[in-house]
C-alpha cells in the first residue's frame, strides 16, 4: 500500500519521536518500572494523544491507517509507553465520538496535550472475556448516579485523571450497560469513594501501571454519562475496534525491532569458524521472520483501511489484524531471542523486554480466541 507524502512525514516524526526520546530509556523504564508521563506529553505535543479526533477540540483529525504507523514507530521505541498511548486515545476518542458538545469541549482539549490522561475501565474480576456479565452497577439519584463495584487490570490506573467506566444502569444484558466519565478528583478534591489497588507485579508492560480500580458509593453527575443509557457496551466495544488496530501495530513495531536486532546479531556473532548469518537454517529463520511481518503489516493496514471507511465488516477486520498481527510479533520476537541464543534472554540485548511487552497483546483488549470468536460470527452470521 502506497502511504501518501503527509502519511510518510507523519511516520518519520513517529520514528524519530520514538529513537530520540523513547528508545533509550526503555530498557530503564522497564527495569524501574518507571510510568513516563512526561515523554507522553512530550508525544501529546506531536499531536499523538488524540490522533483521530476531531480539530475542533485540539485533536490531530487523523485517520486509522495515520494511528497504525504512529503506532508502530512508537513501540520501536518503547512497548508499553506506547501501548499506553494508544489506551488513552481509545478514551479520548469514545469522548470526542460519543459525547455531547459540553463534555467534548470540558474533557478533549486537555485530554489531546495530556494534561489529563485517561484509563478504559471494562474489565472485572469476574468478567474479563464476557464483559458484557460486568457486576457494577450505577444507580440514578436525581441529578447523580451512584456508582459501586471494581474494575481489574485497569492500565494507568491510580496515575490516569479520567476513568471511561462501563457500568449497569438497566437489565443483566449488554444493553443494560452505560459509559461514564469519573474524574479522579474535582475542584482540587479527590473523588470519594474512588480508590486504586497497588500496582500489579507483571511479566511485561512494567513502564506502565495497572492496577484495580473500586468505586464505593462514587457520585457521579449525570452529565458525566456518555450518550444515552445502554448505549455503553456499543462504546466501549466501538472503541476497542481501534484499540486492537494499535495494539497490534505496537506488536508490529516491537517485532520489527526485534528483527532488526536478530539480523545485526547474526551478522556480528561467529560460531564454527563462520558468521551465524552464513548457516542456513538461520537465513530461513530470518526470511520467514521477514515475510510474516510484511503479511503482518499488509494486513493491518488493510484493517485501518477498513475502519476508516467504515466498512459494514470493519469489526471483523479489526479482530481478523490483532489476532494475526499479534501473534505473528510475538513469535517473530521469540525467534529474534532464539537467533540471540543465551545473550537474548540477558536484559542487556533488549530483545527479552520485547518478548515480554508483546506477550500480554495475544491476551488484553479481548483475547486472540475472543478474536477468532467475532470472526466466527460474523461469517456464520451472513451464511
Ligand atoms: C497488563 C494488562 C492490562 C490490561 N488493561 C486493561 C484495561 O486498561 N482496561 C480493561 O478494561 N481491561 C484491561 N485488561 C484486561 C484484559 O482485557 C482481560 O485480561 C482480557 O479481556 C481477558 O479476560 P480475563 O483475563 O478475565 O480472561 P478470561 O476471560 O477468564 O479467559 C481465560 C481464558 O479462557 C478463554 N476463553 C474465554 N471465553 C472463551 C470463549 N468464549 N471461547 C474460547 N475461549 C474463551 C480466553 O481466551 C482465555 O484463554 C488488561 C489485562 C492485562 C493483563
């Protein structure tokens, strides 16, 4: 697919963003478990924090396809900041899409520089897969609704200003779910109620941090509830259509990087008297890594392409990409660790941390099986 002048300058701005500011610090930032919010606003300052928002309220007014490249450049330089990143435009998007006038111009502008960034609360402790079986439930009360429950495995959470929380206003089905918008705190007062878990130890991901996230009789104005009530499920489901696009370019930029670092490595290091490169069972390993990254990347793009005509079947496409995509990276950085040998699983070489970033995509924003469950559907549905 042929990228347009404008797409090109927007991927080098990526790309240089991500070798300059991101790359050299990940392996720290992993280590420390550093979450870097101030490189994220520097990347805000790019235009990169409300990507496919409108201009109206300081969003870039981008397309799918301009996310994916973003996406992909910034995980070349860090996984999981990127991966965050693209969390937060999630949020950003569902208020900019989905709100009324009022909340789009109280919450997008400072959500597009990032001076208030943004979680996507839709997981449970019980219901992770089949979301739609969530247990909190928002009460109406006059003017507010009183919210009580808690979320799992809530990324930036505790850090994040602004909380996307689905919740149960109506019946036990996906249409009795609403979206709402909490704030952390209002006025300079932390939101009663509202408290964060400690952060979770986990295999990867550890420049950014999840945590639960509980809601004790947490009043929230009714002018915080996104679109009508029930709508909810349909906008958290609509903003992970491109949630998973980006997750899976964060997979395909992680697994460039490793690529890039398998093929210097088989070029510099030497066993039996010949370069690594010269054996040939490690030239097929690195042909196979590179064609299935190109179908990788092909079909990604194609996805974006999908979304951003709002194709009929672009659901499909989104979970057909991040399934593909997904796994696709991480086995290209296994195979990139495995051409490493014992150097690749030693912090230092860098390819082990991308092994473990790209991991936790086969499972969040629905899981690489959830994935083959809506293609299913999709094509039984129309048979
Ligand atoms: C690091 C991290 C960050 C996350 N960030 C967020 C976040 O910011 N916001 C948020 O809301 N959530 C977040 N999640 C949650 C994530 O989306 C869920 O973990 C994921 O959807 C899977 O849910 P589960 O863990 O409950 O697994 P389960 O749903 O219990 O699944 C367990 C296994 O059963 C399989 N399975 C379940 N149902 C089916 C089926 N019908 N057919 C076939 N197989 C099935 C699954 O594929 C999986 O292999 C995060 C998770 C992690 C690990």
């Amino acid at each position: 697919m042929a990228l347009t002048d404008e797409q090109l300058m927007i991927q080098e701005a990526a790309h240089r963003f991500a070798s300059e500011q991101m790359r050299p610090f990940a392996g720290e930032w992993d280590e420390t478990k550093h979450f870097p919010v101030e490189v994220l606003r520097e990347a805000a300052g790019l235009g990169f924090a409300a990507i496919y928002c409108g201009e109206e309220h300081g969003g870039s007014g981008l397309g799918r396809l301009d996310g994916v490249l973003i996406f992909e450049q910034l995980s070349r330089g860090c996984i999981a900041t990127a991966a965050f990143l693209s969390i937060h435009n999630m949020c950003t998007w569902m208020i900019d899409r989905f709100g009324s006038a009022d909340q789009r111009g109280q919450w997008v502008p400072r959500l597009a520089t990032m001076e208030l960034i943004a979680s996507y609360c839709l997981t449970e402790p019980g219901s992770g897969s089949d979301a739609a079986a969530m247990k909190t439930r928002a009460v109406r009360n006059g003017d507010h609704y009183v919210l009580n429950g808690s979320k799992a495995f809530i990324s930036g959470a505790g850090t994040s200003d602004v909380y996307v929380v689905m919740a149960r206003t109506g019946d036990e089905t996906a249409r009795g779910i609403s979206a709402f918008i909490v704030p952390k705190s209002s006025e300079g007062h932390a939101t009663e109620g509202l408290a964060f878990g400690a952060n979770e130890k986990k295999m990867g991901w550890n420049a950014q941090p999840t945590r639960t996230v509980s809601f004790d009789n947490v009043i929230v104005p009714v002018e915080n509830r996104l679109g009508a009530e029930g709508e909810g499920f349909r906008f958290a489901m609509k903003g992970l259509d491109g949630g998973r696009l980006n997750i899976a370019a964060c997979s395909l930029g992680g697994a460039q990087d490793a690529l890039d670092r398998a093929v210097q490595y088989a070029g510099e290091r030497s066993q039996f008297g010949r370069k690594i490169n010269d054996f040939q069972a490690t030239q097929f390993k690195l042909a196979d890594m590179e064609t299935e990254l190109c179908a990788a990347r092909s079909l990604l793009h194609e996805a974006a392409s999908a979304l951003d005509v709002q194709a009929p079947d672009a659901t499909k496409w989104c979970a057909m990409a991040k399934r593909f995509v997904t796994d696709a990276g991480s086995k290209i950085a296994n195979d990139a660790l495995q051409i490493h040998g014992g150097y690749g699983y030693l912090h230092d070489y860098g390819v082990e941390r991308i092994v473990r970033d790209l991991r936790v995509h086969q499972i969040l924003e629905g899981t690489n099986e959830i994935m083959r469950v809506i293609v299913a559907r999709s094509m039984t549905a129309t048979a």
